[in-house]
C-alpha cells in the first residue's frame, strides 16, 4: 500500500506536548486529505519522560498515527530512522517537521503548493524564537554552507522541509556513512548542489514553552565544530553524489 504523504517527527521528552502536536497534525492530515493514505510517524527517540507511553496509550484514538521507538541516538539519527520509515512505506511525499510545537499546522499548505516546482522544498524562520546561541550557530553554519559549498541556504536544517520520496530514497544513498550529526543540512545541500530550487518558504516559528531541548547550551559550539568539520570532508565526496540526484524529477499532479 503506497502513500500519499508521510510526516516524520522525532520525539524527545515532550510528554507534556505530544498528544495536542500528534492531533493538529492528524487533523490536518484527515482535513486536506479525506480520501488518501497518509502517516503520521513519530519517531521516540529514548525519551526518559512519558513520552513513549503517552504514544503508545494515544495511538488506538488516531489511526493515521504510527509510532516507532528506538534507542536514545539524537535527533539527525531519528529523523533519518522516521526518513527510511516513510520511503519503505513507499510515500510518494514525505514532509518533516518537530514534536516541540514551535510551528503551525497552516504553514504546510505553503510548502504543499510548491510540490510540482520542485523536489525538495524548505521552510524558513524568518523571525526565530530560540536562544541567542542557537541563533549564531545557525549564522555561522549558514556562512560555512556558503564558503565551503558555495551555495546560500536560508535555513538549512530547519525542520520544516516537503521532500518528494523517490528523491529522498536518492538522497539516502548518498548520505555520509556514518550519519552526520544534522543530516537535514546535508540534504538540503544536496538538493541545492543538484540545481533544484528549495524556495526557502516563509513560516512561523513560536517560542517553546514545554520539553526538554535535546542539546545543551554548553555543548553547541563542540556541535558547531562538529558540523563545520562534517561538511568539510563531505565536500571532497559531493561531486559524485549530485550527479546522482540530477536525474529529472517525474512531476506529478
């Protein structure tokens, strides 16, 4: 049984949210898609809290809901686990965002109206609600994204992003082994170096009032460097993966 859409979301101690961000987003699933098969795959990324009994307790109430548990290995590793879940359920869309409640269901729509443009679209918070040091982090991989790849990515690993599946299925083979701390950056550059249009959409972003934050204040600039040395070595690998994504895209209606 093929999908229309699947929505990815890792999950991360947010016991106090979950359930009211599983029912916007299954509503909106059955509201703009009645008739179609659509996900929702939450992926419990071995939260310490009640997260994973909450979905388990919840997921007979909404059965567009399917939960996947696995071993604490941080967000990049549980969205790429939620990823390969969709593409195995052969989705022919695949849209990625976060279990925090920091975005509005209303903005898929933007990102939705785009899909024949192109294979691979993000989002961008344009007004951020998070910390200062969050913020500089996401500047200073924006400016390397830049220098190293020259190319300019607004929010490269925002998660927000509509992906078309038999271009995330390409996209998976040709991600770094092993996974790369935030996969979503090397994604979207990816997609950007393949020559398709990523369109950097608009959209809310609120400020969080529940959860955990899964990375410490403390420990974001070793996951700057990190990331800044990642995409560094990925760039003497990069020519011969895009080649591989540069296969025209069967658009579909």
């Amino acid at each position: 049984m093929s999908l229309l859409l699947s929505i990815v979301m890792p999950a991360y101690n947010e016991e106090e949210v979950i359930e009211t961000v599983v029912k916007q987003w299954t509503d909106l699933l059955t509201r703009q898609f009645p008739t179609e098969n659509t996900r929702l795959i939450v992926v419990n990324d071995g939260s310490r809290d009640k997260t994973g009994a909450i979905l388990d307790q919840i997921k007979s109430r909404y059965p567009k809901l399917m939960v996947v548990h696995q071993v604490n290995g941080g967000h990049g590793n549980a969205v790429v686990n939620g990823y390969r879940q969709a593409v195995a359920l052969d989705s022919e869309y695949v849209f990625q965002t976060d279990s925090d409640d920091q975005f509005v269901t209303d903005d898929f729509g933007k990102l939705w109206a785009k899909r024949d443009e192109s294979p691979f679209i993000l989002g961008y918070r344009e007004e951020r609600y998070d910390a200062m040091a969050r913020l500089l982090i996401t500047r200073i991989l924006r400016w390397s994204i830049a220098f190293i790849y020259g190319t300019y990515i607004m929010d490269s690993n925002i998660p927000f992003r509509l992906i078309r599946g038999t271009f995330l299925r390409k996209l998976l083979a040709q991600l770094p082994d092993p996974t790369p701390f935030a996969p979503n950056i090397f994604l979207a550059v990816m997609s950007k170096k393949a020559g398709f249009n990523t369109f950097d959409i608009p959209i809310t972003h609120k400020e969080r009032l529940t959860g955990t934050v899964s990375i410490l204040k403390w420990k974001l600039l070793k996951v700057c460097i990190q990331s800044f040395k990642e995409l560094a070595q990925f760039r003497f690998e990069l020519g011969g993966k895009v080649k591989a994504l540069k296969k025209p895209e069967p658009v579909t209606a």
